[in-house]
C-alpha cells in the first residue's frame, strides 16, 4: 500500500441480540480511485462489514494507508475507540458486547453498502439504525439509553419537570395501568422514536405541569417549547400516533435563519414530502413582522392539508435561491416546491396579496415556474444551448430529429464527452432535420414528465415524430450517430406518419 493514493472507508453496525444484550460491530474496507478492491486485496487485519445504505463524510483520503493501525474515518472513528468501549461495557447491567462481522466471508456476501450501524432488538425482529456519536464514551452512552426501555416511568411532578425540561420536545402518555392495547402501542412507537424524541409514561396526570390534572387517561400529551406548548391525543393507533408525534413536534411556521436550535426542524421540514411553502424575508427590514405574522394565519388554515411552512431569513437563503434560480432582491418571496421537483413562485409579494395569491395556487390558476437561463442571442455552434425557456420551441415545436444531452458544468464525464458530442454535431451540421444540443441541468430546469434525469451526463432523442428514446450506448462518435440514425424520422417517413395521422383523423 505504500506510497499509492488511497481512501479508507470506515464501517460499523451494532445488533443487539435477544437477551438484550449489545453488540457493536465494526469494519473497515479500503477502497482506491474509486475501484473496490478485490477480495483477496483486503488489508490483512481490516474487517469489513454492511448491511444497508452508506452514509456520506465517512470517507479520509490517505497516502501510505495502513489501516489495520488506528484506523479512523472523518468523524475520528477508530480501533482504539472500540477497544475503549469494549472495556467500559463489559461490566454494564445488562451486558452489552463488541463485536466483528466479516462481510468478506462467502456467506456474507449479501453485504454490500458501508458504513452502516443497526441496532437489531428481540432476535432481529426489529433493527433501528444507529444515531449515536462515534467516539468511545458517545458509544458507551447510546449503547447505556438503547439498554434501557424507550419509555421511562415518571413517579412524582418533580420527576415530570425533569424529564420535560425547557428546550425540548417530550411525549408523555397517561394511562389508568401501564398494560393493555393503548399502553403496548404506546410502547411500540417509543421503540421506534427512541432515537428522536423523549417518551415518559405515568399513571397520574397529575405529575404533569399543567392547569388540567383531572386526566385519568389513557391520553398522550406531547410537550413542546413552541406554539401552544403541549397538545393532547387520544387515538392509539401507532400509525395515528405517529402521524400526531411527526406533525405536532415542529412549529406551524419553521424558521430558517443563523439560529443553529432551528437546524433539527429545518432539516425535518426538507426530509418531508409534503409540500412546502416557504416564504423568504428580510428579517431586518420594515415590515417583517408583519409578513411573519400574515404567513403564520396561512399555515394555521392550511397545515392539516399536507402543507409545511417554513419563512427564511434572505441572509441565510443565498444557496437556496441559487437552487432555484431566484435572487435576493426578489423579496418578499413566496416558493412552494412540490415532491416532484415542480415549483411555484411569487416574487416581490406584498403584503396583502399573500391569501389571494396562494389562493390562486391552491384552485391551480397558478402557472409552475421554470428555472432558466437567459435564452442565448446567437446560437450559431454545431451544439445548439437549450435553455429552460426555450426547451419547448427548440425540441418539441421545431419538428425536427433533436439529441439533447443533460450535463453540468462541473462534471468529469460531460467534459470528457464534450468534443465527441461537438464532433457528432459537425457531422449534422449540413442536415437540416437534425439538431444535436444540450442543457444544463443545474442552471436550467428539467421536465421530469419527458425526461428523467438521475445523472450527467444524460442524453435523450427526440424523433421529429415526437418519440422521446433514451441513449444508453457507448459514448463514442460512432455508436451515438448510429443511434440517432436508428431513431431519426426521414423527412419522406415524417411525411408519410402526417398523411396516416390526417387520414384517420378523416
């Protein structure tokens, strides 16, 4: 390994066995220039280990890499810190134990990803993944919580001031005895949450700090430092409950600026499929407040109807309106954004146009808004530019055979295919029923009901006809010719489809 560039990935995975004892599993496999290794290129001492998914930031490159020797990652994993917590934890109640998984073994070789950790509980019936930090004693105290029970008993009110505290959400059930359906439901969604919130349970409502202690239960009160500062529920169903936890432990109006005790709910807020509605301000100018308050009245009439609602400070929102494609002297600006990627702006909003405006989305009299690039005055290049604007005319209304090709600017494989797409373009230079162009999908806009774009660069042809044909071939001058010439209508086929279409029409 030495003297050659190379990057370590770190892997680790926990399972916790059905006499609730713990096992921390870890593993490291060595990766180079982006190629796996082969099986017998291993590290001598290095375990590896998957089960699903990968994580991002756990990649370190490295010269000389030895990684059987304090092997660590970029959050500063290493061998030292298992052993560390191995030692602590072997004289835990109940035991919790470390231990390696080789998925280099043949029987293993379903393990695919790294790194992944899995807490795996009552014989692997139920696996949560692993949350916790990645240094010995954060490892020891998230194995210490997962050993205890997800819902912790509250006996006295000076136990429920404790537990609930002043900065946190916290959910308490109150039931009549701590058995029965509503209980093991209640139980089940706490296992499942443990990781995100604080579950407590008692028998007495009385232990809670509220004016109203006549509940006998079985209720679940949810405690929040924000809005109304506890909410009541009744219906046990996990999925119900669920559903209640997840939406009653945000704020109706989510806060996107500098304040990093926001950053939880702003990542919750962009992890949902719901739609989202964002209005973006200058928290320091006149009139803030006001738009605040105005927005706040809309998300209060219309959270309940898979709506989230979020307001930003224009100075925390430059990599968002990038995104978007809008800029700051665009606010007041309203942005909602739909889990298909369409978008719908209102930019230089006024005050008292805010209901109607969204009104007018809501009864679909809003038109989408399509990021793009200004449309170029010339475009006299064999590569013709498609912009978000001119996509319509240039491919679908030109009636002619066009290949567009999605890239970014920062993409090796786009400039790499560069000048073989601007040969393919010569060669079409002198036919005039083809075009050969392409878009930039980061600047621009993509209609995801014509083309679906995981990747740059993507290519799709679109026949004069109207039939769209994705490229999958080799990236050759040759094979990408030979292709557009399998799919490309002939003006004397084109004419004959058009003849066919007008006489069935008759």
């Amino acid at each position: 390994m030495h003297g050659r560039k190379s990057f370590c990935m770190v892997k680790e995975g926990i399972l916790v066995n059905q006499l609730n004892s713990s096992m921390l599993i870890t593993g490291s496999e060595v990766w180079e220039e982006n190629s796996r290794f082969s099986k017998g290129e291993m590290l001598e001492g290095s375990i590896t280990f998957s089960m699903e998914g990968s994580e991002e930031g756990m990649l370190e490159w490295r010269d000389e890499c030895e990684c059987e020797e304090g092997l660590e990652d970029a959050k500063g994993i290493g061998v030292a810190a298992y052993e560390k917590a191995t030692f602590i934890l072997s004289s835990h109640d109940p035991p919790v134990v470390l231990a390696k998984i080789d998925a280099d073994d043949e029987k293993n070789k379903i393990l695919r990803n790294y790194p992944t950790i899995k807490i795996l509980r009552n014989g692997g019936k139920n696996v949560q993944a692993y949350k916790g930090p990645y240094e010995a004693d954060g490892i020891v105290a998230y194995l210490k919580k997962q050993s205890r029970p997800a819902s912790t008993e509250i006996k006295s009110a000076a136990e429920a001031t404790a537990f609930i505290g002043e900065h946190k959400v916290a959910i308490v059930g109150v039931f009549p005895k701590f058995s029965g359906e509503e209980f093991d439901n209640f139980t089940v969604l706490a296992e499942k949450l443990r990781d995100d919130y604080d579950f407590g349970h008692t028998l007495s409502a009385k232990h809670l700090p509220t004016e109203e202690s006549s509940v006998t239960g079985p209720i679940v009160r949810l405690f929040k430092p924000f809005d109304e500062l506890s909410v009541d529920f009744q219906d046990f169903h996990v999925e119900a409950l669920e559903k209640f936890v997840e939406e009653s432990s945000s704020p109706v109006v989510i806060v996107f600026n500098s304040d990093l005790s926001n950053y939880p709910f702003i990542v919750k807020f962009f992890s949902s499929s719901d739609v989202k509605v964002m209005l973006f301000i200058n928290f320091t100018a006149e009139g803030a407040e006001s738009f605040k308050s105005k927005f706040r009245e809309l998300a209060q009439q219309y959270r309940q109807q898979g709506l989230r609602f979020l307001v930003g400070h224009v100075k925390s929102s430059k990599g968002h309106f990038q995104y978007i494609g809008v800029k700051e002297d665009q606010v007041p600006l309203i942005i909602i954004q739909h889990k298909d990627g369409k978008k719908f702006v209102k930019p230089n909003l006024e005050l008292d146009h805010i209901s109607t405006w969204f009104k007018a989305y809501k009864d679909g009299n809003i038109a989408p808004y399509l990021k793009s690039e200004p449309i170029p005055e010339a475009n006299n290049e064999p590569v013709k530019v498609v912009v978000g604007d001119s996509l319509q005319d240039i491919v679908f209304n030109s009636g002619k055979n066009v290949l567009l090709e999605f890239h970014s600017p920062w993409c090796g494989s786009c400039i790499e295919l560069a000048p073989i797409y601007e040969e393919v373009a010569v060669s079409y230079q002198s036919d005039d029923d083809v075009i050969i162009a392409k878009l930039d999908g980061i600047a621009n806009d993509i209609p995801s009901e014509s083309f679906e774009v995981k990747g740059f660069p993507t290519m799709y042809f679109k026949s004069a006809s109207g039939k769209i044909s994705k490229y999958d071939g080799n990236r050759t001058k040759e094979d990408i010719i030979e292709f557009i010439e399998k799919n490309r209508d002939k003006p004397a086929q084109l004419q004959q489809e058009q003849g066919k279409g007008k006489h069935d029409e008759l």
